[in-house]
C-alpha cells in the first residue's frame, strides 16, 4: 500500500482523516500514485493536477523521503520507501497568500 | 408566514442566514467549506431547497457543491451528502470546465488581448456566478473567467461551453480587468426562455436570442474615458446589470463609470447617473415590485474602493434613475472604509421589500422596508463576495 498525506482542505473535501492508503498497479510513479489517488478519491481530480494538462497546480507541491519531486519527471520510478509504504508520499500547499 | 434565506459568499467560506418575515431575528449558519472561498450561491427558482455554490481556492482550483435541503448539508454534484462518492464516479467531473474549441462550433477561439495588446490563450480559473434555470432545478448555468458561459443539465456533474458566446466575431478583442477577464453578471429572461443576457470585464453586455447559440454585443452608447473609440463594440467594463421581471427590456447597470439604463433590451443604452455623488460603483438591483426602483451604492473612484466620505450610503432612485436619495439610516456614516462587490446585493420579494448588500469588511446589511431602515445581520464574517436572498413560503 501506498500512504499519501494530503493537505488539511483535500482531506475536508475527500472525507479522510489523517494519510490515506492506495493501491498502485505497476510503477510507483507520481503519475501512477495520482491516478490511483484519484480514481479512489474522485472529489479530488483537478485540485491537485490540472483536468486537462495534468500538470501540477501551481501553488502544490510533491515531497518524498524529504526530497521535493515537483519538478522531477511525473512518470520517474519514485523510492522504494514509497513504493513499499515505509515512507508517506506527501502533497503539500504552498505557505502562501491568506 | 413567508421566510428569506440568505446566501453569502465570502473570502474565507459560506453562511447562511434565515429568518421568518419580520426579518428581525436572524439564525446565523456556517462557514461551509471553512478557509474556500465561495464566489457565489445561489437557489434554484424551480427548487428552492437546491443551491449551487462555487468554492475557489488558489492552491486546490474549482470545486462545485451543491444542497438539496436549503443549505443544510452539502455535496459535490454525483455524490451523496456525507458520504465519499464510489470510486469511478462523474463527481470528478464536476469542477471540469474545458474550453471548446472543438471544429464542430464552427470557430474554434484559443486567444483573447492580454494586458499588453498581445493574444493570449483562454485559461480556466474560477467561476464566478451560478445561475439556475428558472424551470429546471438540475439546469444552471456557470459565468467563469477566462470569460466564457458554460451549463450543466445534470445537477452540475457536468459542464458544457455554450461556445457561441466566444465565438461571436468580438472575441479576440476581449481583455481582462484588474480582477480578470470574469463572466459575472447572468440574467434569464423570464417572458422569453430563448432570450439571455451576460456581462463580462472588460468586454461589455451581451444577449442571445436564440438560447445561447450566437450572442451579440450591447454595449451601443457606453461611453469609457479609457477606450479612444467613442463607439467601441466591445472593451467596456461592465460591473453588473438587473432587471426587474415583469420588464425583461429594461436593464440598469452599473458600468465601471456610470450608471446606465436601456429599454430596448440592451440595444441602446443612456446614461441615468443624475445626482449620484460618485457614479463608481459595483452593485446594481431593482426593487421587487417596483421595476422603476433601483438602488446603487456608490463608491468613491476606481483608484479609491470605499464610499465617499467615509459614509456607507445606499442611493435609491424611484424614477428609473437620474433621481436619486441616499439612505442612510442604520448605516455607518463615518470612518466607514468598506466595499461592496458587484454580486453582493439582492432583493427579496416579500410584500414589504427587503434589500440585502455585503461589504468586504464582512457585514451583511437588511433592510425590510425597501432601504428606508437598515441593520446587520451579521458584523464580523470574512469579506463578502456575493448576497443573493430567497424567498420561501
């Protein structure tokens, strides 16, 4: 299982408290790990990534192992301490604006 | 005895207040969707329990909420109220708003003028204003900026463009105001179900008279300093316009500068200003039963967003404007630095009409006599973005 820690509003809105736990077929990828996420949690699509580009919402950002994968290819292999659970796959909101 | 229900969006979530027809106690529900901001809700005509809101944010983009009990409990369209919606479902689709460019519409339009005479690509941000059908409670349409018009006819689960209105010859001339290129202002004619009016900043007003299939500019007879063109079709920034029902010809709006009445539904516009103080402004509206009765709250400049003097005045004009009274009572009149955003004033339409207008310092002001008296509901909410009142039985 994969565990995805989610911002306090995405969490509002997909009715989850604390991490939540997906099933990933295949390569754990960012990619792989969104599309999971949001097929699980469908209130969620278009608030983390574009509907259309499917490019990541500006103001979010993607961490794993305490290294920002935000910028990384959205289809590179992410850790294996991802890929096994050891480590949460962290969505985070910018400390921005009010 | 009748109620109001009083829809308000703010900065930082929703609230509803309702009260029985004296309008004097008020029960205060809310915030909805704490920390969004909610552009804009609204009740359906056809059922007054069914409300549509539009929850933004800058980090999390679009998302559309719905309630089928008044505004007791709240849902994504294609979900259940309190329950996570099953994995697959078309509440995914709900906040999906795509242009259509597709060669069907017969003119695919991907570019509208930037800020420096450029073309730009149309780009989804919010909507701002969700108007339901007055007959079909699962019909509403969705104003949204990058401006374009959009409808849902399944509740808000899905969202189609009427790409007609963009693909009006005017299009790539269209450019953003200072809160961007926004739809905001949406009225259906009630005598005429194939006639619609929009309004856009800074495009101007358009109408369709064919249901949203081709739109056409009305905008003859605004005059804006800012425009060499004395008779530019298109460029005017429109703040709001209202009509009242039983005249669905006659438009007041409020332009960026101005306030202008047209009778020949929206053909030809003239200037009814009069003796306002400033003729800045946001907010427009009609009294209920009175379609010679229109109200402004006039602010000081486009440079300085607060009324004039420091006095929050509501400005009333019973002959269709040029003629206007302040009202004053119950109202700050000093050291009062508020604006009032151009969807956050609504009539109800009891016997005794009551007038309803928020402020981004967060008060919801009620009058129940037609704007002679005034008193808030509330003081302290977050910055007010829209009121919008229902009338119940």
């Amino acid at each position: 299982m994969i565990r995805v820690e989610l911002p306090q509003h995405l969490r509002t809105l997909a009715r989850v408290n604390g991490e939540v736990q997906i099933e990933v077929q295949g390569a754990v990828t960012v990619r792989s790990v969104l599309d999971a996420l949001e097929s699980s949690y469908p209130v969620l699509r278009g608030t983390i990534r574009d509907h259309d580009t499917q490019k990541r919402r500006a103001f979010l950002r993607f961490f794993a192992c305490q290294e920002d994968w935000s910028h990384e290819s959205p289809d590179a292999p992410l850790p294996q301490d991802i890929a096994s659970g050891k480590e949460p796959f962290l969505i985070v909101g910018a400390i921005a604006g009010g | 005895m009748s109620r109001v229900r009083v829809l308000v969006g703010t900065r930082k979530g929703a609230f509803v207040l309702s009260a029985d027809g004296k309008r004097e106690k008020w029960d205060v529900s809310g915030p909805h969707f704490a920390g969004w901001e909610i552009y804009h809700m609204k009740g359906s005509p056809a059922d007054p329990n069914r409300i549509y809101a539009s929850q933004t944010s800058g980090w999390f983009g679009q998302i559309i909420q719905t309630s089928d009990d008044g505004g007791k409990t709240w849902h994504q369209p294609g979900s259940a109220p309190g329950e996570q919606p099953a994995p697959g479902t078309a509440v995914g689709e709900s906040n999906k708003f795509v242009y259509d460019s597709s060669d069907a519409t017969g003119k695919p339009l991907t570019t509208h003028q930037w800020y420096d005479g450029t073309q730009h690509p149309w780009e989804f941000k919010r909507v701002w204003h969700l108007e339901p059908s007055l007959t079909e409670a699962d019909t509403v349409y969705a104003g949204i900026e990058d401006a374009a018009l959009f409808r849902s006819t399944d509740g808000g689960k899905t969202w189609k463009e009427l790409p007609g209105l963009r693909g009006n010859d005017t299009g790539p001339r269209w450019q953003p105001g200072a809160g961007g290129m926004c739809l905001h202002t949406i009225i259906l004619d009630p005598k005429n179900p194939q006639r619609m009016y929009i309004a856009i900043s800074a495009a101007g007003a358009f109408r369709t008279d064919d249901g949203g299939k081709s739109w056409k500019p009305i905008n003859r007879g605004l005059r804006s300093q800012y425009i060499p063109d004395p008779n530019a079709e298109v460029g005017h920034c429109v703040h709001h316009v209202a009509m009242h029902g039983s005249r669905p010809n006659t438009l007041f709006m409020q332009k960026h500068w101005d306030v202008m009445r047209s009778d020949d539904a929206g053909d030809n516009w003239r200037e009814v200003s009069g003796n306002l103080p400033t003729d800045f402004g946001f907010v427009i509206d009609v009294h209920a039963h009175q379609p010679e009765t229109v109200y402004v709250v006039p602010i000081k400049s486009d440079g300085e967003h607060f009324p004039p003097d420091g006095k929050l005045r509501v400005y009333r004009s019973r002959t269709g404007g040029n003629e206007w009274e302040p009202l004053t009572k119950g109202l700050p009149q000093s050291d009062c630095y508020v604006n009032v955003l151009r969807d956050a004033m609504a009539v109800d339409s009891l016997d005794s009409c009551g007038i309803y207008f928020g402020t981004t310092g967060g008060q919801v002001y009620a009058s129940a006599d037609s704007g002679d008296n005034w008193s808030p509901i509330v003081r302290d909410l977050p910055g007010v973005l829209s009121v919008e009142v229902q009338t119940l039985p």
